[in-house]
C-alpha cells in the first residue's frame, strides 16, 4: 500500500472511532477541532488522490446529484407497526395476554404470578427506517412505506450523522438491516425553523413533520443541511445470529457502532414497566426529543417467536402511549389583549377541551400574521397543543370541518382597552444604501400610557425584580392605583403618599410604610436595571445590559442614531430603530425627566464609552454598516485603510479611490455619496462616534489588546444557534477582523451546514476550520458567550 493509501485508511479508522465515541457512546473523545484537522487532512488527501475516494470514507456523507424520484425497495422482512396501549389497564391486560401465550402461571390476588421480563425503550416520533449493511458497509436505506414496500432514500440517509457508514469492530452477519426511527431533536427542529422563517421559507409544525420532510428530499444536500439523527430499536433481515435477547441484540448492535437510545432498559413485569412509563413521562419535556410513548417489547427473542404476530402488530410488543399534546376543538372567537408596548395580540377563545390532562379554553395566536399562515377563521375547528408549561397553541386548522358561516378574523381599527388608534408596525431595512419600510407582523395601539392596559403593564414591569425591583407593589395594587387614577405614569410613583396607600386594599399601617420604605429604596438604579424597567419593546435584560455596558450613560443611549446602535454586540437595525424611536417620542422624555427630576432617581454604574465598543467602532466597519451597493467588509477596510478619515473618503480624489479599490467598486462609493442624504447620515454617524469619545485613529491601539488581534476570520454555511451577524459581532469584538472570502491569511473559517466553495477552498489552503460547535467553545475560551 502506498503511503497515502495507508494514512487514508488510519485517518478513517480514527475518524470513524471518534464518531463512534461521540454520537453512540456520547463520550467525545477530543475535541471538536482536533476531529476538524483531521478530517481536513483525509478531505485533502482523497483530493490529491480521487482514485483513493470510497463510499464509506466519512468525507462521502453527501454525494451524488438530486433524484427526480425515490426508487422502490422491497423489505424481504416486513416492517411492522405497534399496538397501543392507552391506559395501564391496557397493559395490564397485555401483560396478561403475554403470559398466557406463553403459559406462565397467573398470578392471583396475592400476586405471585411469574413475571415476564420486557425491554424498555421510549417511542421516538419520527419516521421508520431500514438501514441495510451488507460485509460492514452501508448499502441501502428505505423508508417503511405500506410495510412491504418502502422508498430507497439511501443518498438521504447517508448523510445523517449518527448513521455509521461501516460497522465497528468484528463479527457482524454479511447481511444486516437495521431498523429505527430518524427524528429530529426540538433544538435542531427549532433552530430549522428559525432558518426557515428568516429566509422566507416554510416552517414545520413539529419536529416530526420536519423530519418527515428532511428525509422526503430528492436533493441529499437539502437533507445533509436537516439536522436528523437515526436510533435502532430492532432488525430486519439478518444472515447470521444475534444475541437471543431483545437487549443484548441492541447492546451488539452498538458496540457494532449502531446507535441506539440512552433510555433502554430491561424490566422484570409489568410493574417495572408502569415505572418506566411514569418516570419517562416525568422527564418528557427534558428529553432533547420529542416522545409520543414508550414501547415494552418481550426481551427474549424466542418467546417473541412463540407469540407471533396478527396482522401487521406483533403479540410481543405495545406501545404504552402518552396522553396526547394535541386535540381538536371549536375556534369560537378571537379576542384582543393589549400589551406593556401596545402590542395588541390575538388570542383564541376555545370551546373547553381536554389536552394532556388540562382543561384548555384559550390558546395564543402570537399576531396576525400568525393569524394569515394558520388561515383560520372564527368557527373553524383547530389543532391545539399544550406541552408542558407552555401556552397551549393553535398549531393549524382542519380546513374540512369550515362550517358555511366561519369569518374571518380581523384586527380592530381601535383599542379595545382604550379607543386610540390601532396602527401596524413599519419595519425599515436598508440595504444597498436605501431604506424600505415594510409591514411588520405586530400592530399597536397609539394610546401609550393614555391606555390603561400600557399602563397598567408598563408600571408592573417597571417595579418588577429584575427591573427597578419594588418589593410589595403587586398587580393587582397597580391596576387599583391606576384604576383610582392615583398614578398615571412611572414617575407618579415617586409622588404616592401614606395616605394614599393605606387607603389601597389589603393596607394597612406597616404594609404602607414597608411600601413607600422599598419604593425610596428604588431610586438608585444601575443604568442597566433603568433601561430595562423602561420596557422598550424588544429590550430585554440582556440587551439593556449591553446598552449599559457599551454606552455606559443614560445620554448616550438617549442619542444614539440607529446605526450606531447597530455596532453593540446583538443589537440588529429593526431593535435599534425600536431604541431610537422610542426615546425620541415626547411623552417618553417627559416620563425620564421627570423619573431623573422631581422623582430624584440617581443612575449608578455611568461612565466612561467601553473598549469593547471603541474596538468595534472602527472607520472601516461604519463603512461596511453603511451599505454600500457592491461594497462588501473587504472593500470597506481597503477604504478606511487608504484614507484614514471619513472625510478623506468623502473628499477622495478618483485616483485615490482606484488605487484602493476595483473601478466598479470605486465608483460604487463614489456615486454613493454623490447623493446628499447618504453623506449627510455617514457625517451625522461618525460625529457621533466622536462624539462618545472614538477616534479612528486609536482604532488600532485598541484591538491590539484583544485576544483575537491581526486575525481574520471568514464565516461560512449556515449558523444554527446565531446569526451572521452576531457571529461576527462576536469575533469583531474579541479585535478579529471577518472577511468574505478566504485566502492564504485566512486565520480560521468558521463552517456551517451547506458551506460551499469557501470551505473547499480553507481545506486546499490548509486554513483551520471550525463548526459551529467548536467555534461555540473557542469564544467561550475567551469569555464570550452565546
Ligand atoms: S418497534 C415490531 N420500537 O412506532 C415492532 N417502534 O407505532 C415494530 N417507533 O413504525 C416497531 N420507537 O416508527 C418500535 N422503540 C421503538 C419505537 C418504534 C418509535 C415507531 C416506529 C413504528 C411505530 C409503530
């Protein structure tokens, strides 16, 4: 064997060892980095030598071109489906029917009956599948289908993760099918759906449609972009033997490197089985995925083949199912509830029915927008859903059951709390250097604090914990307060006296004290607690505290233009214009005048403009924020680098700008801020930023004290568990610099699902490559988290 050939063949044994570690024994053996190298180093060798590339060598997950049909496979071993068992009586009687096709003695009142010993395994909601390998390798995947025909979905299968592509270890049959369910995990399920929705795209209803999806693509590079993972409960076709039991036969199939559930048990009686059953139902909503039931199965293979089958359900096995999450019920009206920001949402009132053990008579509709996806009209019968704590949901409409009189739901013109009114939100994006405003999905009653149900709510948010935490105020004072019109603002707070209070329900001498004692106690706020406790729609905590952190004083946040907001780490346009107009609105300065004034409320923690923003702020991002068309991160730093100052920029002669950039681009920047408005923001945000204390100038002094200093990174594929943009927030932030192609000063490309050419090219330079997952960990070396 040539050289190459030999470390080929060490590299897919290593890499095919780590997988087994990491996704059958969930035992990550080194870390994510150290599997990407090598991984890169095989993908460059098998890129040097094609002739060296087979099917099972872990580079080969996705390959081949799209199907414009699935073939037809037939299972020599029919696919079989389950009984349901539906309370414990059902499984008692199981139980029984078991030990009587087995002749085991019965038991009588005083027990004593011989017990059966049952395998435990959790019903994953997926989809069937069969998985053949034949000598170790995997040949064939196929759906269920009608049980004895299903669909040749190989190409898909492969490149699901966790599917080994060759067996581990030795002694396997020639022949093996493996048999389990393909699902998706609720965080992959949730992450995809988030996708989907940014990019326009259908949204799945649940983790098992979008898994059912995922699989039913004709294009394998769709799927290998789903995040699925397979589990094996059972066999198929098997030329050889297995271990006589149903648990030893799925504890061979993973030391063979077959995934199989953390959750398989062995249980001796039916007892053991309802304690299986009620412990898993506990920790349902733990579980990363979702469960429908639990399967017993008879463990010893042999009884299994005394009790036989009927029909298409085996007398051996039963599925004990869960109360179901979803129901149907009548829409009977849509109601209309204001929010602390005005929001006026939708809510469903729903003719009372049972879901998972809990009367349901509303459920949320989230906005109108939701409202228009679902279609669904008032009198419509609907699916619900409650899992766990959550709000029971409209998931969708049984557009069948339409009875001839439904109508459709339509958001008032006017506050039904307080008559102002009703106005859809306007999002602004701009791109390419013009602002577009578009619909956005939630409308909002103009009343502001005029409107009692704002009001009401903005003052409990304003006293609650995290905010400016005034202990004793509960809502049901607050609405009595607002109510007898005693406060009409957060700042009459401030004003309330013994008097006043004690008159409230439920005062009396000490509680009135301990009132006003906590509310004078409250006038001493950080910054962060104070932005927070102002509710501006789509400030949470998180982002009030890096407004606090970056900005570092009150008056900085008051003026900060949208883009400049957009600098701060997590802060998009749509949050800062949010930010920006909310302060902008007067009656909003009234209330912080007078919280600041008459209130005497004193903000702790100002201060100076942070590095970590002087760092982000640099001329050649401000360029790049500013969008102009053909002006990518790249260009904007050969701009800032060539002339220094926005007004070198502005005043660059035609020479100049060709030297730094392509005459297309250059004349992209000059055409840009041939228009007046354009200059004039570019102006007004950079005098901003000097404002606060920036100097372009110090940019460099500043990012060389950061860890990821003189560093470029480029970003690539599709994150999961952050955006682009906070990506490179992120990096930017640590005094890496994010660029848009990779070269041979690539520092490190971070990789996602359906990364292309750059990735290609990162492995041809022998740049380092990330995934997520181990870019995740690189930040949180340096102390940032997600
Ligand atoms: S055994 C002969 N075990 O449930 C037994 N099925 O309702 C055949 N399923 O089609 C199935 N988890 O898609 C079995 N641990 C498990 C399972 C399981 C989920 C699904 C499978 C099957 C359906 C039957």
């Amino acid at each position: 064997m040539s050289d190459a050939a030999q470390r080929i063949s060490a590299l897919r044994n290593e890499l095919d060892a780590h997988n087994y570690r990491y996704y059958v024994l969930d035992e990550p053996s080194i870390p994510d980095a150290e599997y990407d190298r090598l991984f890169r180093e095989l993908q460059a060798l098998e890129a040097a030598h094609p002739e060296l590339v087979t099917p099972e060598s872990s580079t080969q997950r996705v390959g081949g071109e799209a199907l414009s049909a699935f073939g037809e496979v037939r299972h020599e071993v029919p696919m079989l489906s389950l009984g349901n068992a539906f309370d414990d009586n059902d499984l008692l009687d199981f139980d029984r029917r078991v030990r009587e096709g087995l002749n085991l003695p019965g038991g009588d009142l005083f027990g004593g009956g011989a017990e059966v010993a049952y395998s435990c395994e959790p019903k994953l909601d997926g989809l069937a599948v069969s998985l053949r390998y034949e000598n170790g390798q995997l040949v064939r995947g196929a759906t269920r289908g009608d049980g004895s025909t299903g669909e040749d979905i190989s190409s898909n299968v492969r490149t699901i993760r966790n599917v080994p592509l060759r067996l581990q270890g030795e002694g396997w049959p020639q022949v093996l099918e493996v048999r389990g369910e393909v699902y998706m995990p609720k965080a992959g399920f949730e992450a995809l759906n988030a996708r989907q929705a940014e990019g326009g795209g259908k949204t799945f209803a649940n983790p098992r449609n979008a898994a059912a999806g995922s699989l039913r693509q004709l294009d394998p590079k769709i799927t290998a972009s789903r995040p699925l993972e397979f589990c094996c409960y059972g066999v198929g076709q098997v030329s050889g033997e297995l271990p006589a039991t149903q648990v030893g036969m799925l504890e061979q199939l993973k030391v063979w490197g077959i995934p199989i559930s953390r959750e398989l048990k062995l249980a001796k009686g039916v007892e053991a089985c309802l304690e299986y059953y009620r412990d898993i139902g506990q920790r349902r909503m733990e579980l990363p995925y979702d469960i429908d039931g639990v399967v017993f199965k008879v463990n010893t293979i042999e009884d299994q083949q005394q009790l036989g089958f009927r029909a298409r359900t085996p007398h051996w096995a039963i599925a004990h199912k869960f109360p179901a999450q979803e129901e149907l019920t009548e829409l009977l009206a849509v109601e209309f509830q204001v929010g602390r920001t005005g929001a006026v949402t939708p809510v469903a009132r729903l003719k009372p029915v049972k879901v998972a053990g809990v009367m349901v008579a509303n459920a949320s509709l989230h906005n109108m927008d939701e409202v228009a996806r679902l279609g669904v009209m008032i009198g419509d019968t609907v699916i619900i859903r409650r899992a766990g704590d959550v709000i029971p949901q409209v998931m969708a409409v049984v557009p069948e059951r339409r009875p001839a009189d439904a109508r459709p739901v339509h958001i008032p013109e006017q506050c039904p709390v307080c008559g102002s009114a009703v106005e859809r939100t306007q999002l602004v994006k701009r791109s390419k250097g013009k602002a577009s405003v578009s619909e956005g999905s939630v409308y909002r009653c103009v009343g502001r604090l005029s409107c009692q149900a704002q009001l009401k709510q903005a003052i409990i948010h304003f006293v609650s914990r995290r905010a400016m935490d005034i202990e004793g105020l509960g809502d049901k004072t607050i609405e009595q307060l607002v109510d007898e019109q005693l406060i009409a603002s957060p700042a009459d707070l401030y004003r309330l006296t013994f008097e006043q209070i004690i008159g409230l329900e439920g005062f009396a001498e000490v509680s009135s004290n301990k009132l006003l004692a906590a509310i004078e106690d409250s006038k001493r706020p950080t910054l962060a607690r104070f932005i927070y406790a102002l509710g501006i729609p789509d400030v949470g905590e998180e982002t009030a505290k890096v407004l606090a952190r970056s900005l570092a004083s009150l008056a900085r946040v008051r003026q900060a233009l949208p883009e400049v907001l957009t600098y701060l780490p997590d802060i998009g346009l749509e949050v800062a214009h949010e930010i920006h107009s909310f302060f902008g609105d007067a009656h909003n300065q009234r209330v912080i005048e007078a919280l600041l004034g008459e209130s005497g409320l004193q903000l702790q923690e100002e201060g100076e403009l942070s590095a970590e923003f002087s760092a982000i702020a640099t001329l050649g991002g401000m360029l790049d924020k500013l969008n102009i068309p053909s002006v990518g991160p790249g260009a904007a730093q050969k701009l800032a680098e060539r002339f220094v100052s926005l007004q070198g920029v502005l005043g660059g002669d035609w020479l100049d700008m060709r030297q730094a950039l392509p005459e297309k681009q250059a004349k992209a920047v000059r055409e840009f801020f041939d228009n007046p408005d354009n200059a004039q923001r570019a102006r007004a945000i950079e005098e901003q930023l000097r404002d606060f204390g920036m100097h372009w100038e110090s940019e460099k002094k500043v990012a060389e004290g950061l860890p990821l200093a003189g560093q470029t990174w480029v970003l690539t594929g599709t994150l999961e568990l952050m955006s682009r943009d906070q990506a490179k927030a992120k990096l930017e932030s640590l005094g890496a610099k994010v660029a848009g192609s990779v070269s041979a000063k690539t520092h490190c490309v971070v990789a996602g699902p359906g990364a292309g050419s750059k990735l290609a090219k990162a492995s041809e330079l022998g740049v380092r490559v990330l995934d997520e997952q181990a870019f995740i960990a690189c930040l949180a070396d340096y102390g940032v988290s997600l």
